[in-house]
C-alpha cells in the first residue's frame, strides 16, 4: 500500500517535472489528437485547425468558422480570441496554433521576423477610429475637435497597444492633443467605460461600436483616415494541419469572408 | 496558553501528538515528495522569470518615470486600502467572532465573497455601485465628489478585494483566542471598550498583524477590479500591475523586469511581517 503510493506519487512528480522541462525549452506540447494518430490521411479536409485571432474579429470569425465547418464536413475550428500580442506571444512561445488572425502588421511581423510562419502573411482587412459616446452623450461631442474642450472625460487606449498607436497618429496629424482621464490597455476596456457611462467618449473602432449595438452611439470623424489598421492572416509554421489552415485563410481571404468582414463594418485591405 | 492544556502530569507523552516535541514530527516520509512538487509547482515558474530578466536593462527599465509612478502609486494604495480595511474589517471580524445572530452566517459568507469573485466581477460591482451612473455615485457627484477614474477609485478597489483577508485573520485569531480573558476582565469592572482596548486587540496582536500585511499584500498585487473600475493613468490610477499588463503589450523586458520589482516587493512585506500562522500569544 504505502508502496504503491510512492510510486504513484514519484510517477506524478516526474510527470510534472517533465512537463515543467517541456515547458522551459519552448517546444509544443504533444498536440495530435488520438484520431488523427496515423499520418496518412487522405486529400479531402479533415480534422482540427485552431485559430488564434484578434479580440476585434471575435464575431466574423465565429460566424465564418460555422461556414467552414458546413462547407467541410468533419472539420472542426477552434477559435482563440485575445488580444494581438498575447497571441503572438503565446505562439512564439510555441501554443499549437494553426492560424493567426493579428489587428496590426506589428504583431504578425514578430512572428513572421522570428521565422514562425509558413509563407507571408496576407492582409484581410482594415479598421479606423471612430468616437465612441454614451447613448445619451452627455457632453455634446459631436466632433473630433469636441474632444480636448474641458470637461469632456475621454478615454483612449494607452499608446502601446495598436488602438492608442492609432489614436496617437491621429493627435499627431491634426495638432491636437488629448487629455485622456484613462488610456486603457484594450479597445474593449474603453468601450466598457463609455458603455457605462463613466467616460464621455471613447476613441474605438468602426466595429467596435457596431458590435456594442446601441448601448454606444458612433460618431465617424474624417481625421481617422490618418491612422488605417491594417490585419494580416497567416499559417503558421508549426501547424501539424496546413491545408486546412490554408483552406480558413483562402475563406477569410475569399469573397465569403470580405463579405462577412465588410457587414462588421472593415473595409477592404 | 497552548501548554496549560494537557492537564495533569499523569498523562502520557503520546497523549499530545501535537505539542511539538522533540523526535517526533508528525510528518509521514511519503509527504515529503508531493510538497516538493507543491513548492516547485510555485517557485519553478517565478525561477523561469528570473532566468528571463535582461540584467543589462534592469536598473533603467525599473527606474523609469513610468515605473516609479506606478510603484509610488501602488504602494501608497495598498497603504491606503489596509488602513480602510483595518478601520472596517476589525469591527466586522469582533462582530463575526463574538456576537451571534441571525443571518450571521450568511453575512459571513458576503464578506468571504471577494475571496473567490474573479476582480473583474469586484470591478463591475463597484462601477455600479460608486460610477458616475451608480447607485451611490450619482448622489456623490451632486455633492461633488467624483470617483471614477481617481485614486480613490483605486483604493476602494483594493480595500474591497483586501478586507476578506483582513476579516479571515482576525476572526480566526478572536476565536482562538477565547473570551476567558475577556470575561475576567469584565467581571473586574473593565467596560466593553476597555476590554476591547487593553485585552481583546493585545491577545489578537499577532493574527492582526498578518491580517493586516496579507491585506496589503493583496492591495499591492489587485489588478482586475482596478482596471475595471479605475482605468489606467500614469500617476493616478495606473498601479505597478497594471504598468505590468500594459508594458507586456509593447516591451516584454520591461514587463519582466517590472514583475520582478513586484515580487521583490511582495516578497519583503510578507517576507519580513508575516508571522507563523496560528502562534499565539506568549505572555
């Protein structure tokens, strides 16, 4: 009895220090399913491919992965949705993705820079800014020139994620300057604290607003065209499913996928 | 107070396996193994950051304006945040530990809650509770007083994640501490606040204490409920983890060498305040 535990305890510690080692080196975890065991499989589409896509495409891309899934019986997508850098990150440090959908060129060229891409990437799509306000607005803003007047509590994304990058290329090409009461680390964040009415307006995307329905009112500004966010797609070089995960990008790339991506309100790259 | 307890000289020694004698630990050998992995399970991954660190850039990187801002910040929060626990959670804990009444179990299990609640969830409570919009909020902003995006918001951030572990220490200690002194003192003619003063917070010194720094230990590392409810500003409402999850997002260095500085910080609070739980008392 006492044995038995130390060997199951000595098994499950070697395990874990295994796992932990694996883990150090950087290499993927053993990721193939038991189905897809033998190499051989045959020409038609079959199996997992996972995505790792951008918070901002987190509805296109859900939708256009049930269109995968119906035009390919037996495919599965797994969708990943987080922030662009966390993404790269996790891939570089070898998450078992397939895909990966970034909101910037930035992020996809820290992978594809470090060689962890299979090809180029391609651009999807595009993004810009649009004011986001309370429903109500309560401070009036009608404009982008409204944003710096006293009073008006505007929150940005902070200049180090692409959505304050953005914004700040914008301050940048009109001369103007904003006093933000918060620069958040995510466009969601920020379109949380117009939502709720604790910011007066909110610098946010196009779909970003289109996405919070009516709880935020939009206001386009013609100086966003200063600062356009362009999204790259791309395989990734690890994947263990290629032409699967070049079948999703042919989708996203596709007029399905321009389609799907154009009603969310991004527009052609 | 823990040795007066077995009796009479007559017992035999095994009859108090948990004195602490001498040969004996109590410790089965097997035990051993799966509180290494435990331990490594902690310390492997705070090693693996370490080993991560760019020494080169360390000193620039943490002594940045940024990162001054946010430690400054972060600490004098955490400060703020464990005296506002202390002013509230002691009276709650006396209250918890002392007085039974009705629907005191459930009080109980409410105060507990931001133990489990994931911050974000503390986070959007707050917003609608002190946000311009909220149920107390709106009221404030009529008297002029605006929470949303201060430090203050920052503080009650803290202080609303921190005061459940401010509130465990405490009644634990209370109830082993007893009330045997209590009484006496009471019936020697010391009134209830007399007792409160000179015997019930002496005697519960030690479990205040560590109440107090696992408070503001957890003020320091509060992340979710203030990026909800505070927003982020250098200087105002950007706090050391918060400086953290934004420089992840451009410079992993900094990130890393941030999170050092943090645990360094943590680890000197908790470190050098913290005492064994459990000990009581000795005169």
């Amino acid at each position: 009895m006492r044995n038995a535990f130390r060997k199951a305890a000595a098994l499950l510690a070697a395990g874990a220090l295994a796992a932990g080692i694996a883990g150090c080196a950087g290499k993927p975890g053993p990721a193939n399913s038991p189905a897809d065991g033998n190499a051989s499989v045959a020409r038609a589409l079959s199996g997992t491919v996972t995505v790792y896509a951008a918070a901002s495409l987190k509805e296109t891309f859900t939708e256009l992965a049930s269109a995968f899934e119906a035009a390919h019986p037996g495919t599965k997508v797994m969708l990943n949705f987080a922030g662009s850098s966390d993404l790269a990150t996790q891939i570089s440090q070898g998450a078992p993705a397939d895909v990966f959908a970034s909101a910037d060129t930035r992020n996809m060229a820290r992978l594809s820079d470090a060689s962890l891409l299979d090809g180029g990437p391609r651009n999807f799509a595009t993004n810009v800014l649009e004011i986001a306000v309370p429903r109500a607005n309560p401070a009036s803003v009608s404009s982008f020139a409204d944003l710096p007047k006293p009073g008006v509590k505007v929150v940005v994304c902070a200049p180090q994620v692409p959505c304050g990058a953005a914004a700040e290329k914008v301050e940048k090409a009109t001369g103007t300057t904003l006093k933000p009461v918060s620069e958040e680390s995510s466009v969601t964040d920020v379109l949380g604290k117009v939502s709720s009415g604790e910011a007066d307006a909110g610098l946010v995307y196009v779909t970003d607003v289109k996405t919070a329905g009516d709880k935020v009112k939009g206001i386009p500004f013609t100086e966003a065209a200063q600062a356009v966010n362009t999204y790259p797609i791309g395989t990734v070089g690890s994947s263990k499913n290629k032409d699967l995960a070049r079948a999703f990008i042919e989708l996203v790339t596709g007029s399905e996928g321009r389609k799907v991506l154009a009603d969310a309100g991004f527009g052609a790259p | 107070m823990t040795t007066s307890r077995n009796g009479t000289a007559n017992d035999t020694p095994d009859a108090s396996p948990d004195s602490g004698g001498h040969g004996y630990s109590g410790v089965p050998r097997w035990l051993y193994l799966p509180a290494a992995v435990g331990a490594l399970f902690v310390m492997l991954p705070l090693a693996a950051m370490l080993a991560k660190v760019n020494w080169s850039q360390f000193i620039p990187l943490v002594t940045s304006a940024a990162s001054l801002d946010a430690l400054g910040l972060s600490l004098r929060t955490s400060a703020a945040s464990t005296v506002v626990c202390l002013v509230f959670g002691v009276p709650l804990a006396m209250v918890l530990a002392r007085r039974p009444f009705r629907g005191q179990r459930l009080l109980r299990a409410f105060v507990l809650l931001p133990l489990v609640l994931p911050p974000v969830v503390g986070g959007i409570a707050l917003l609608y509770t002190f946000g311009r919009q909220g149920l107390l909020g709106k009221t404030l902003e009529l008297a002029g007083i605006q929470i949303a995006f201060s430090t203050t918001a920052v503080v009650l951030a803290q202080a609303f994640v921190a005061l459940p572990f401010l509130v465990v220490s405490l009644e634990g200690a209370l109830r082993t501490a007893g009330k045997r002194y209590e009484a006496v003192a009471a019936t020697l003619g010391a009134g209830p606040t007399t007792v409160l003063r000179r015997v019930t917070l002496p005697l519960v010194m030690p479990g205040l204490a560590s109440g107090a720094v696992l408070s503001f230990a957890r003020s320091l590392g509060e992340f979710g409920a203030t990026l909800t409810f505070a927003g982020s500003l250098q200087g105002v409402t950007r706090t050391l983890p918060l400086e953290i999850y934004l420089e992840r997002e451009a410079d992993a260095d900094a990130a890393v060498a941030l999170s050092l500085l943090l645990v360094a910080v943590a680890v000197a609070v908790v470190g050098l305040s913290y005492r064994k739980p459990g000990r009581q008392v000795a005169a």
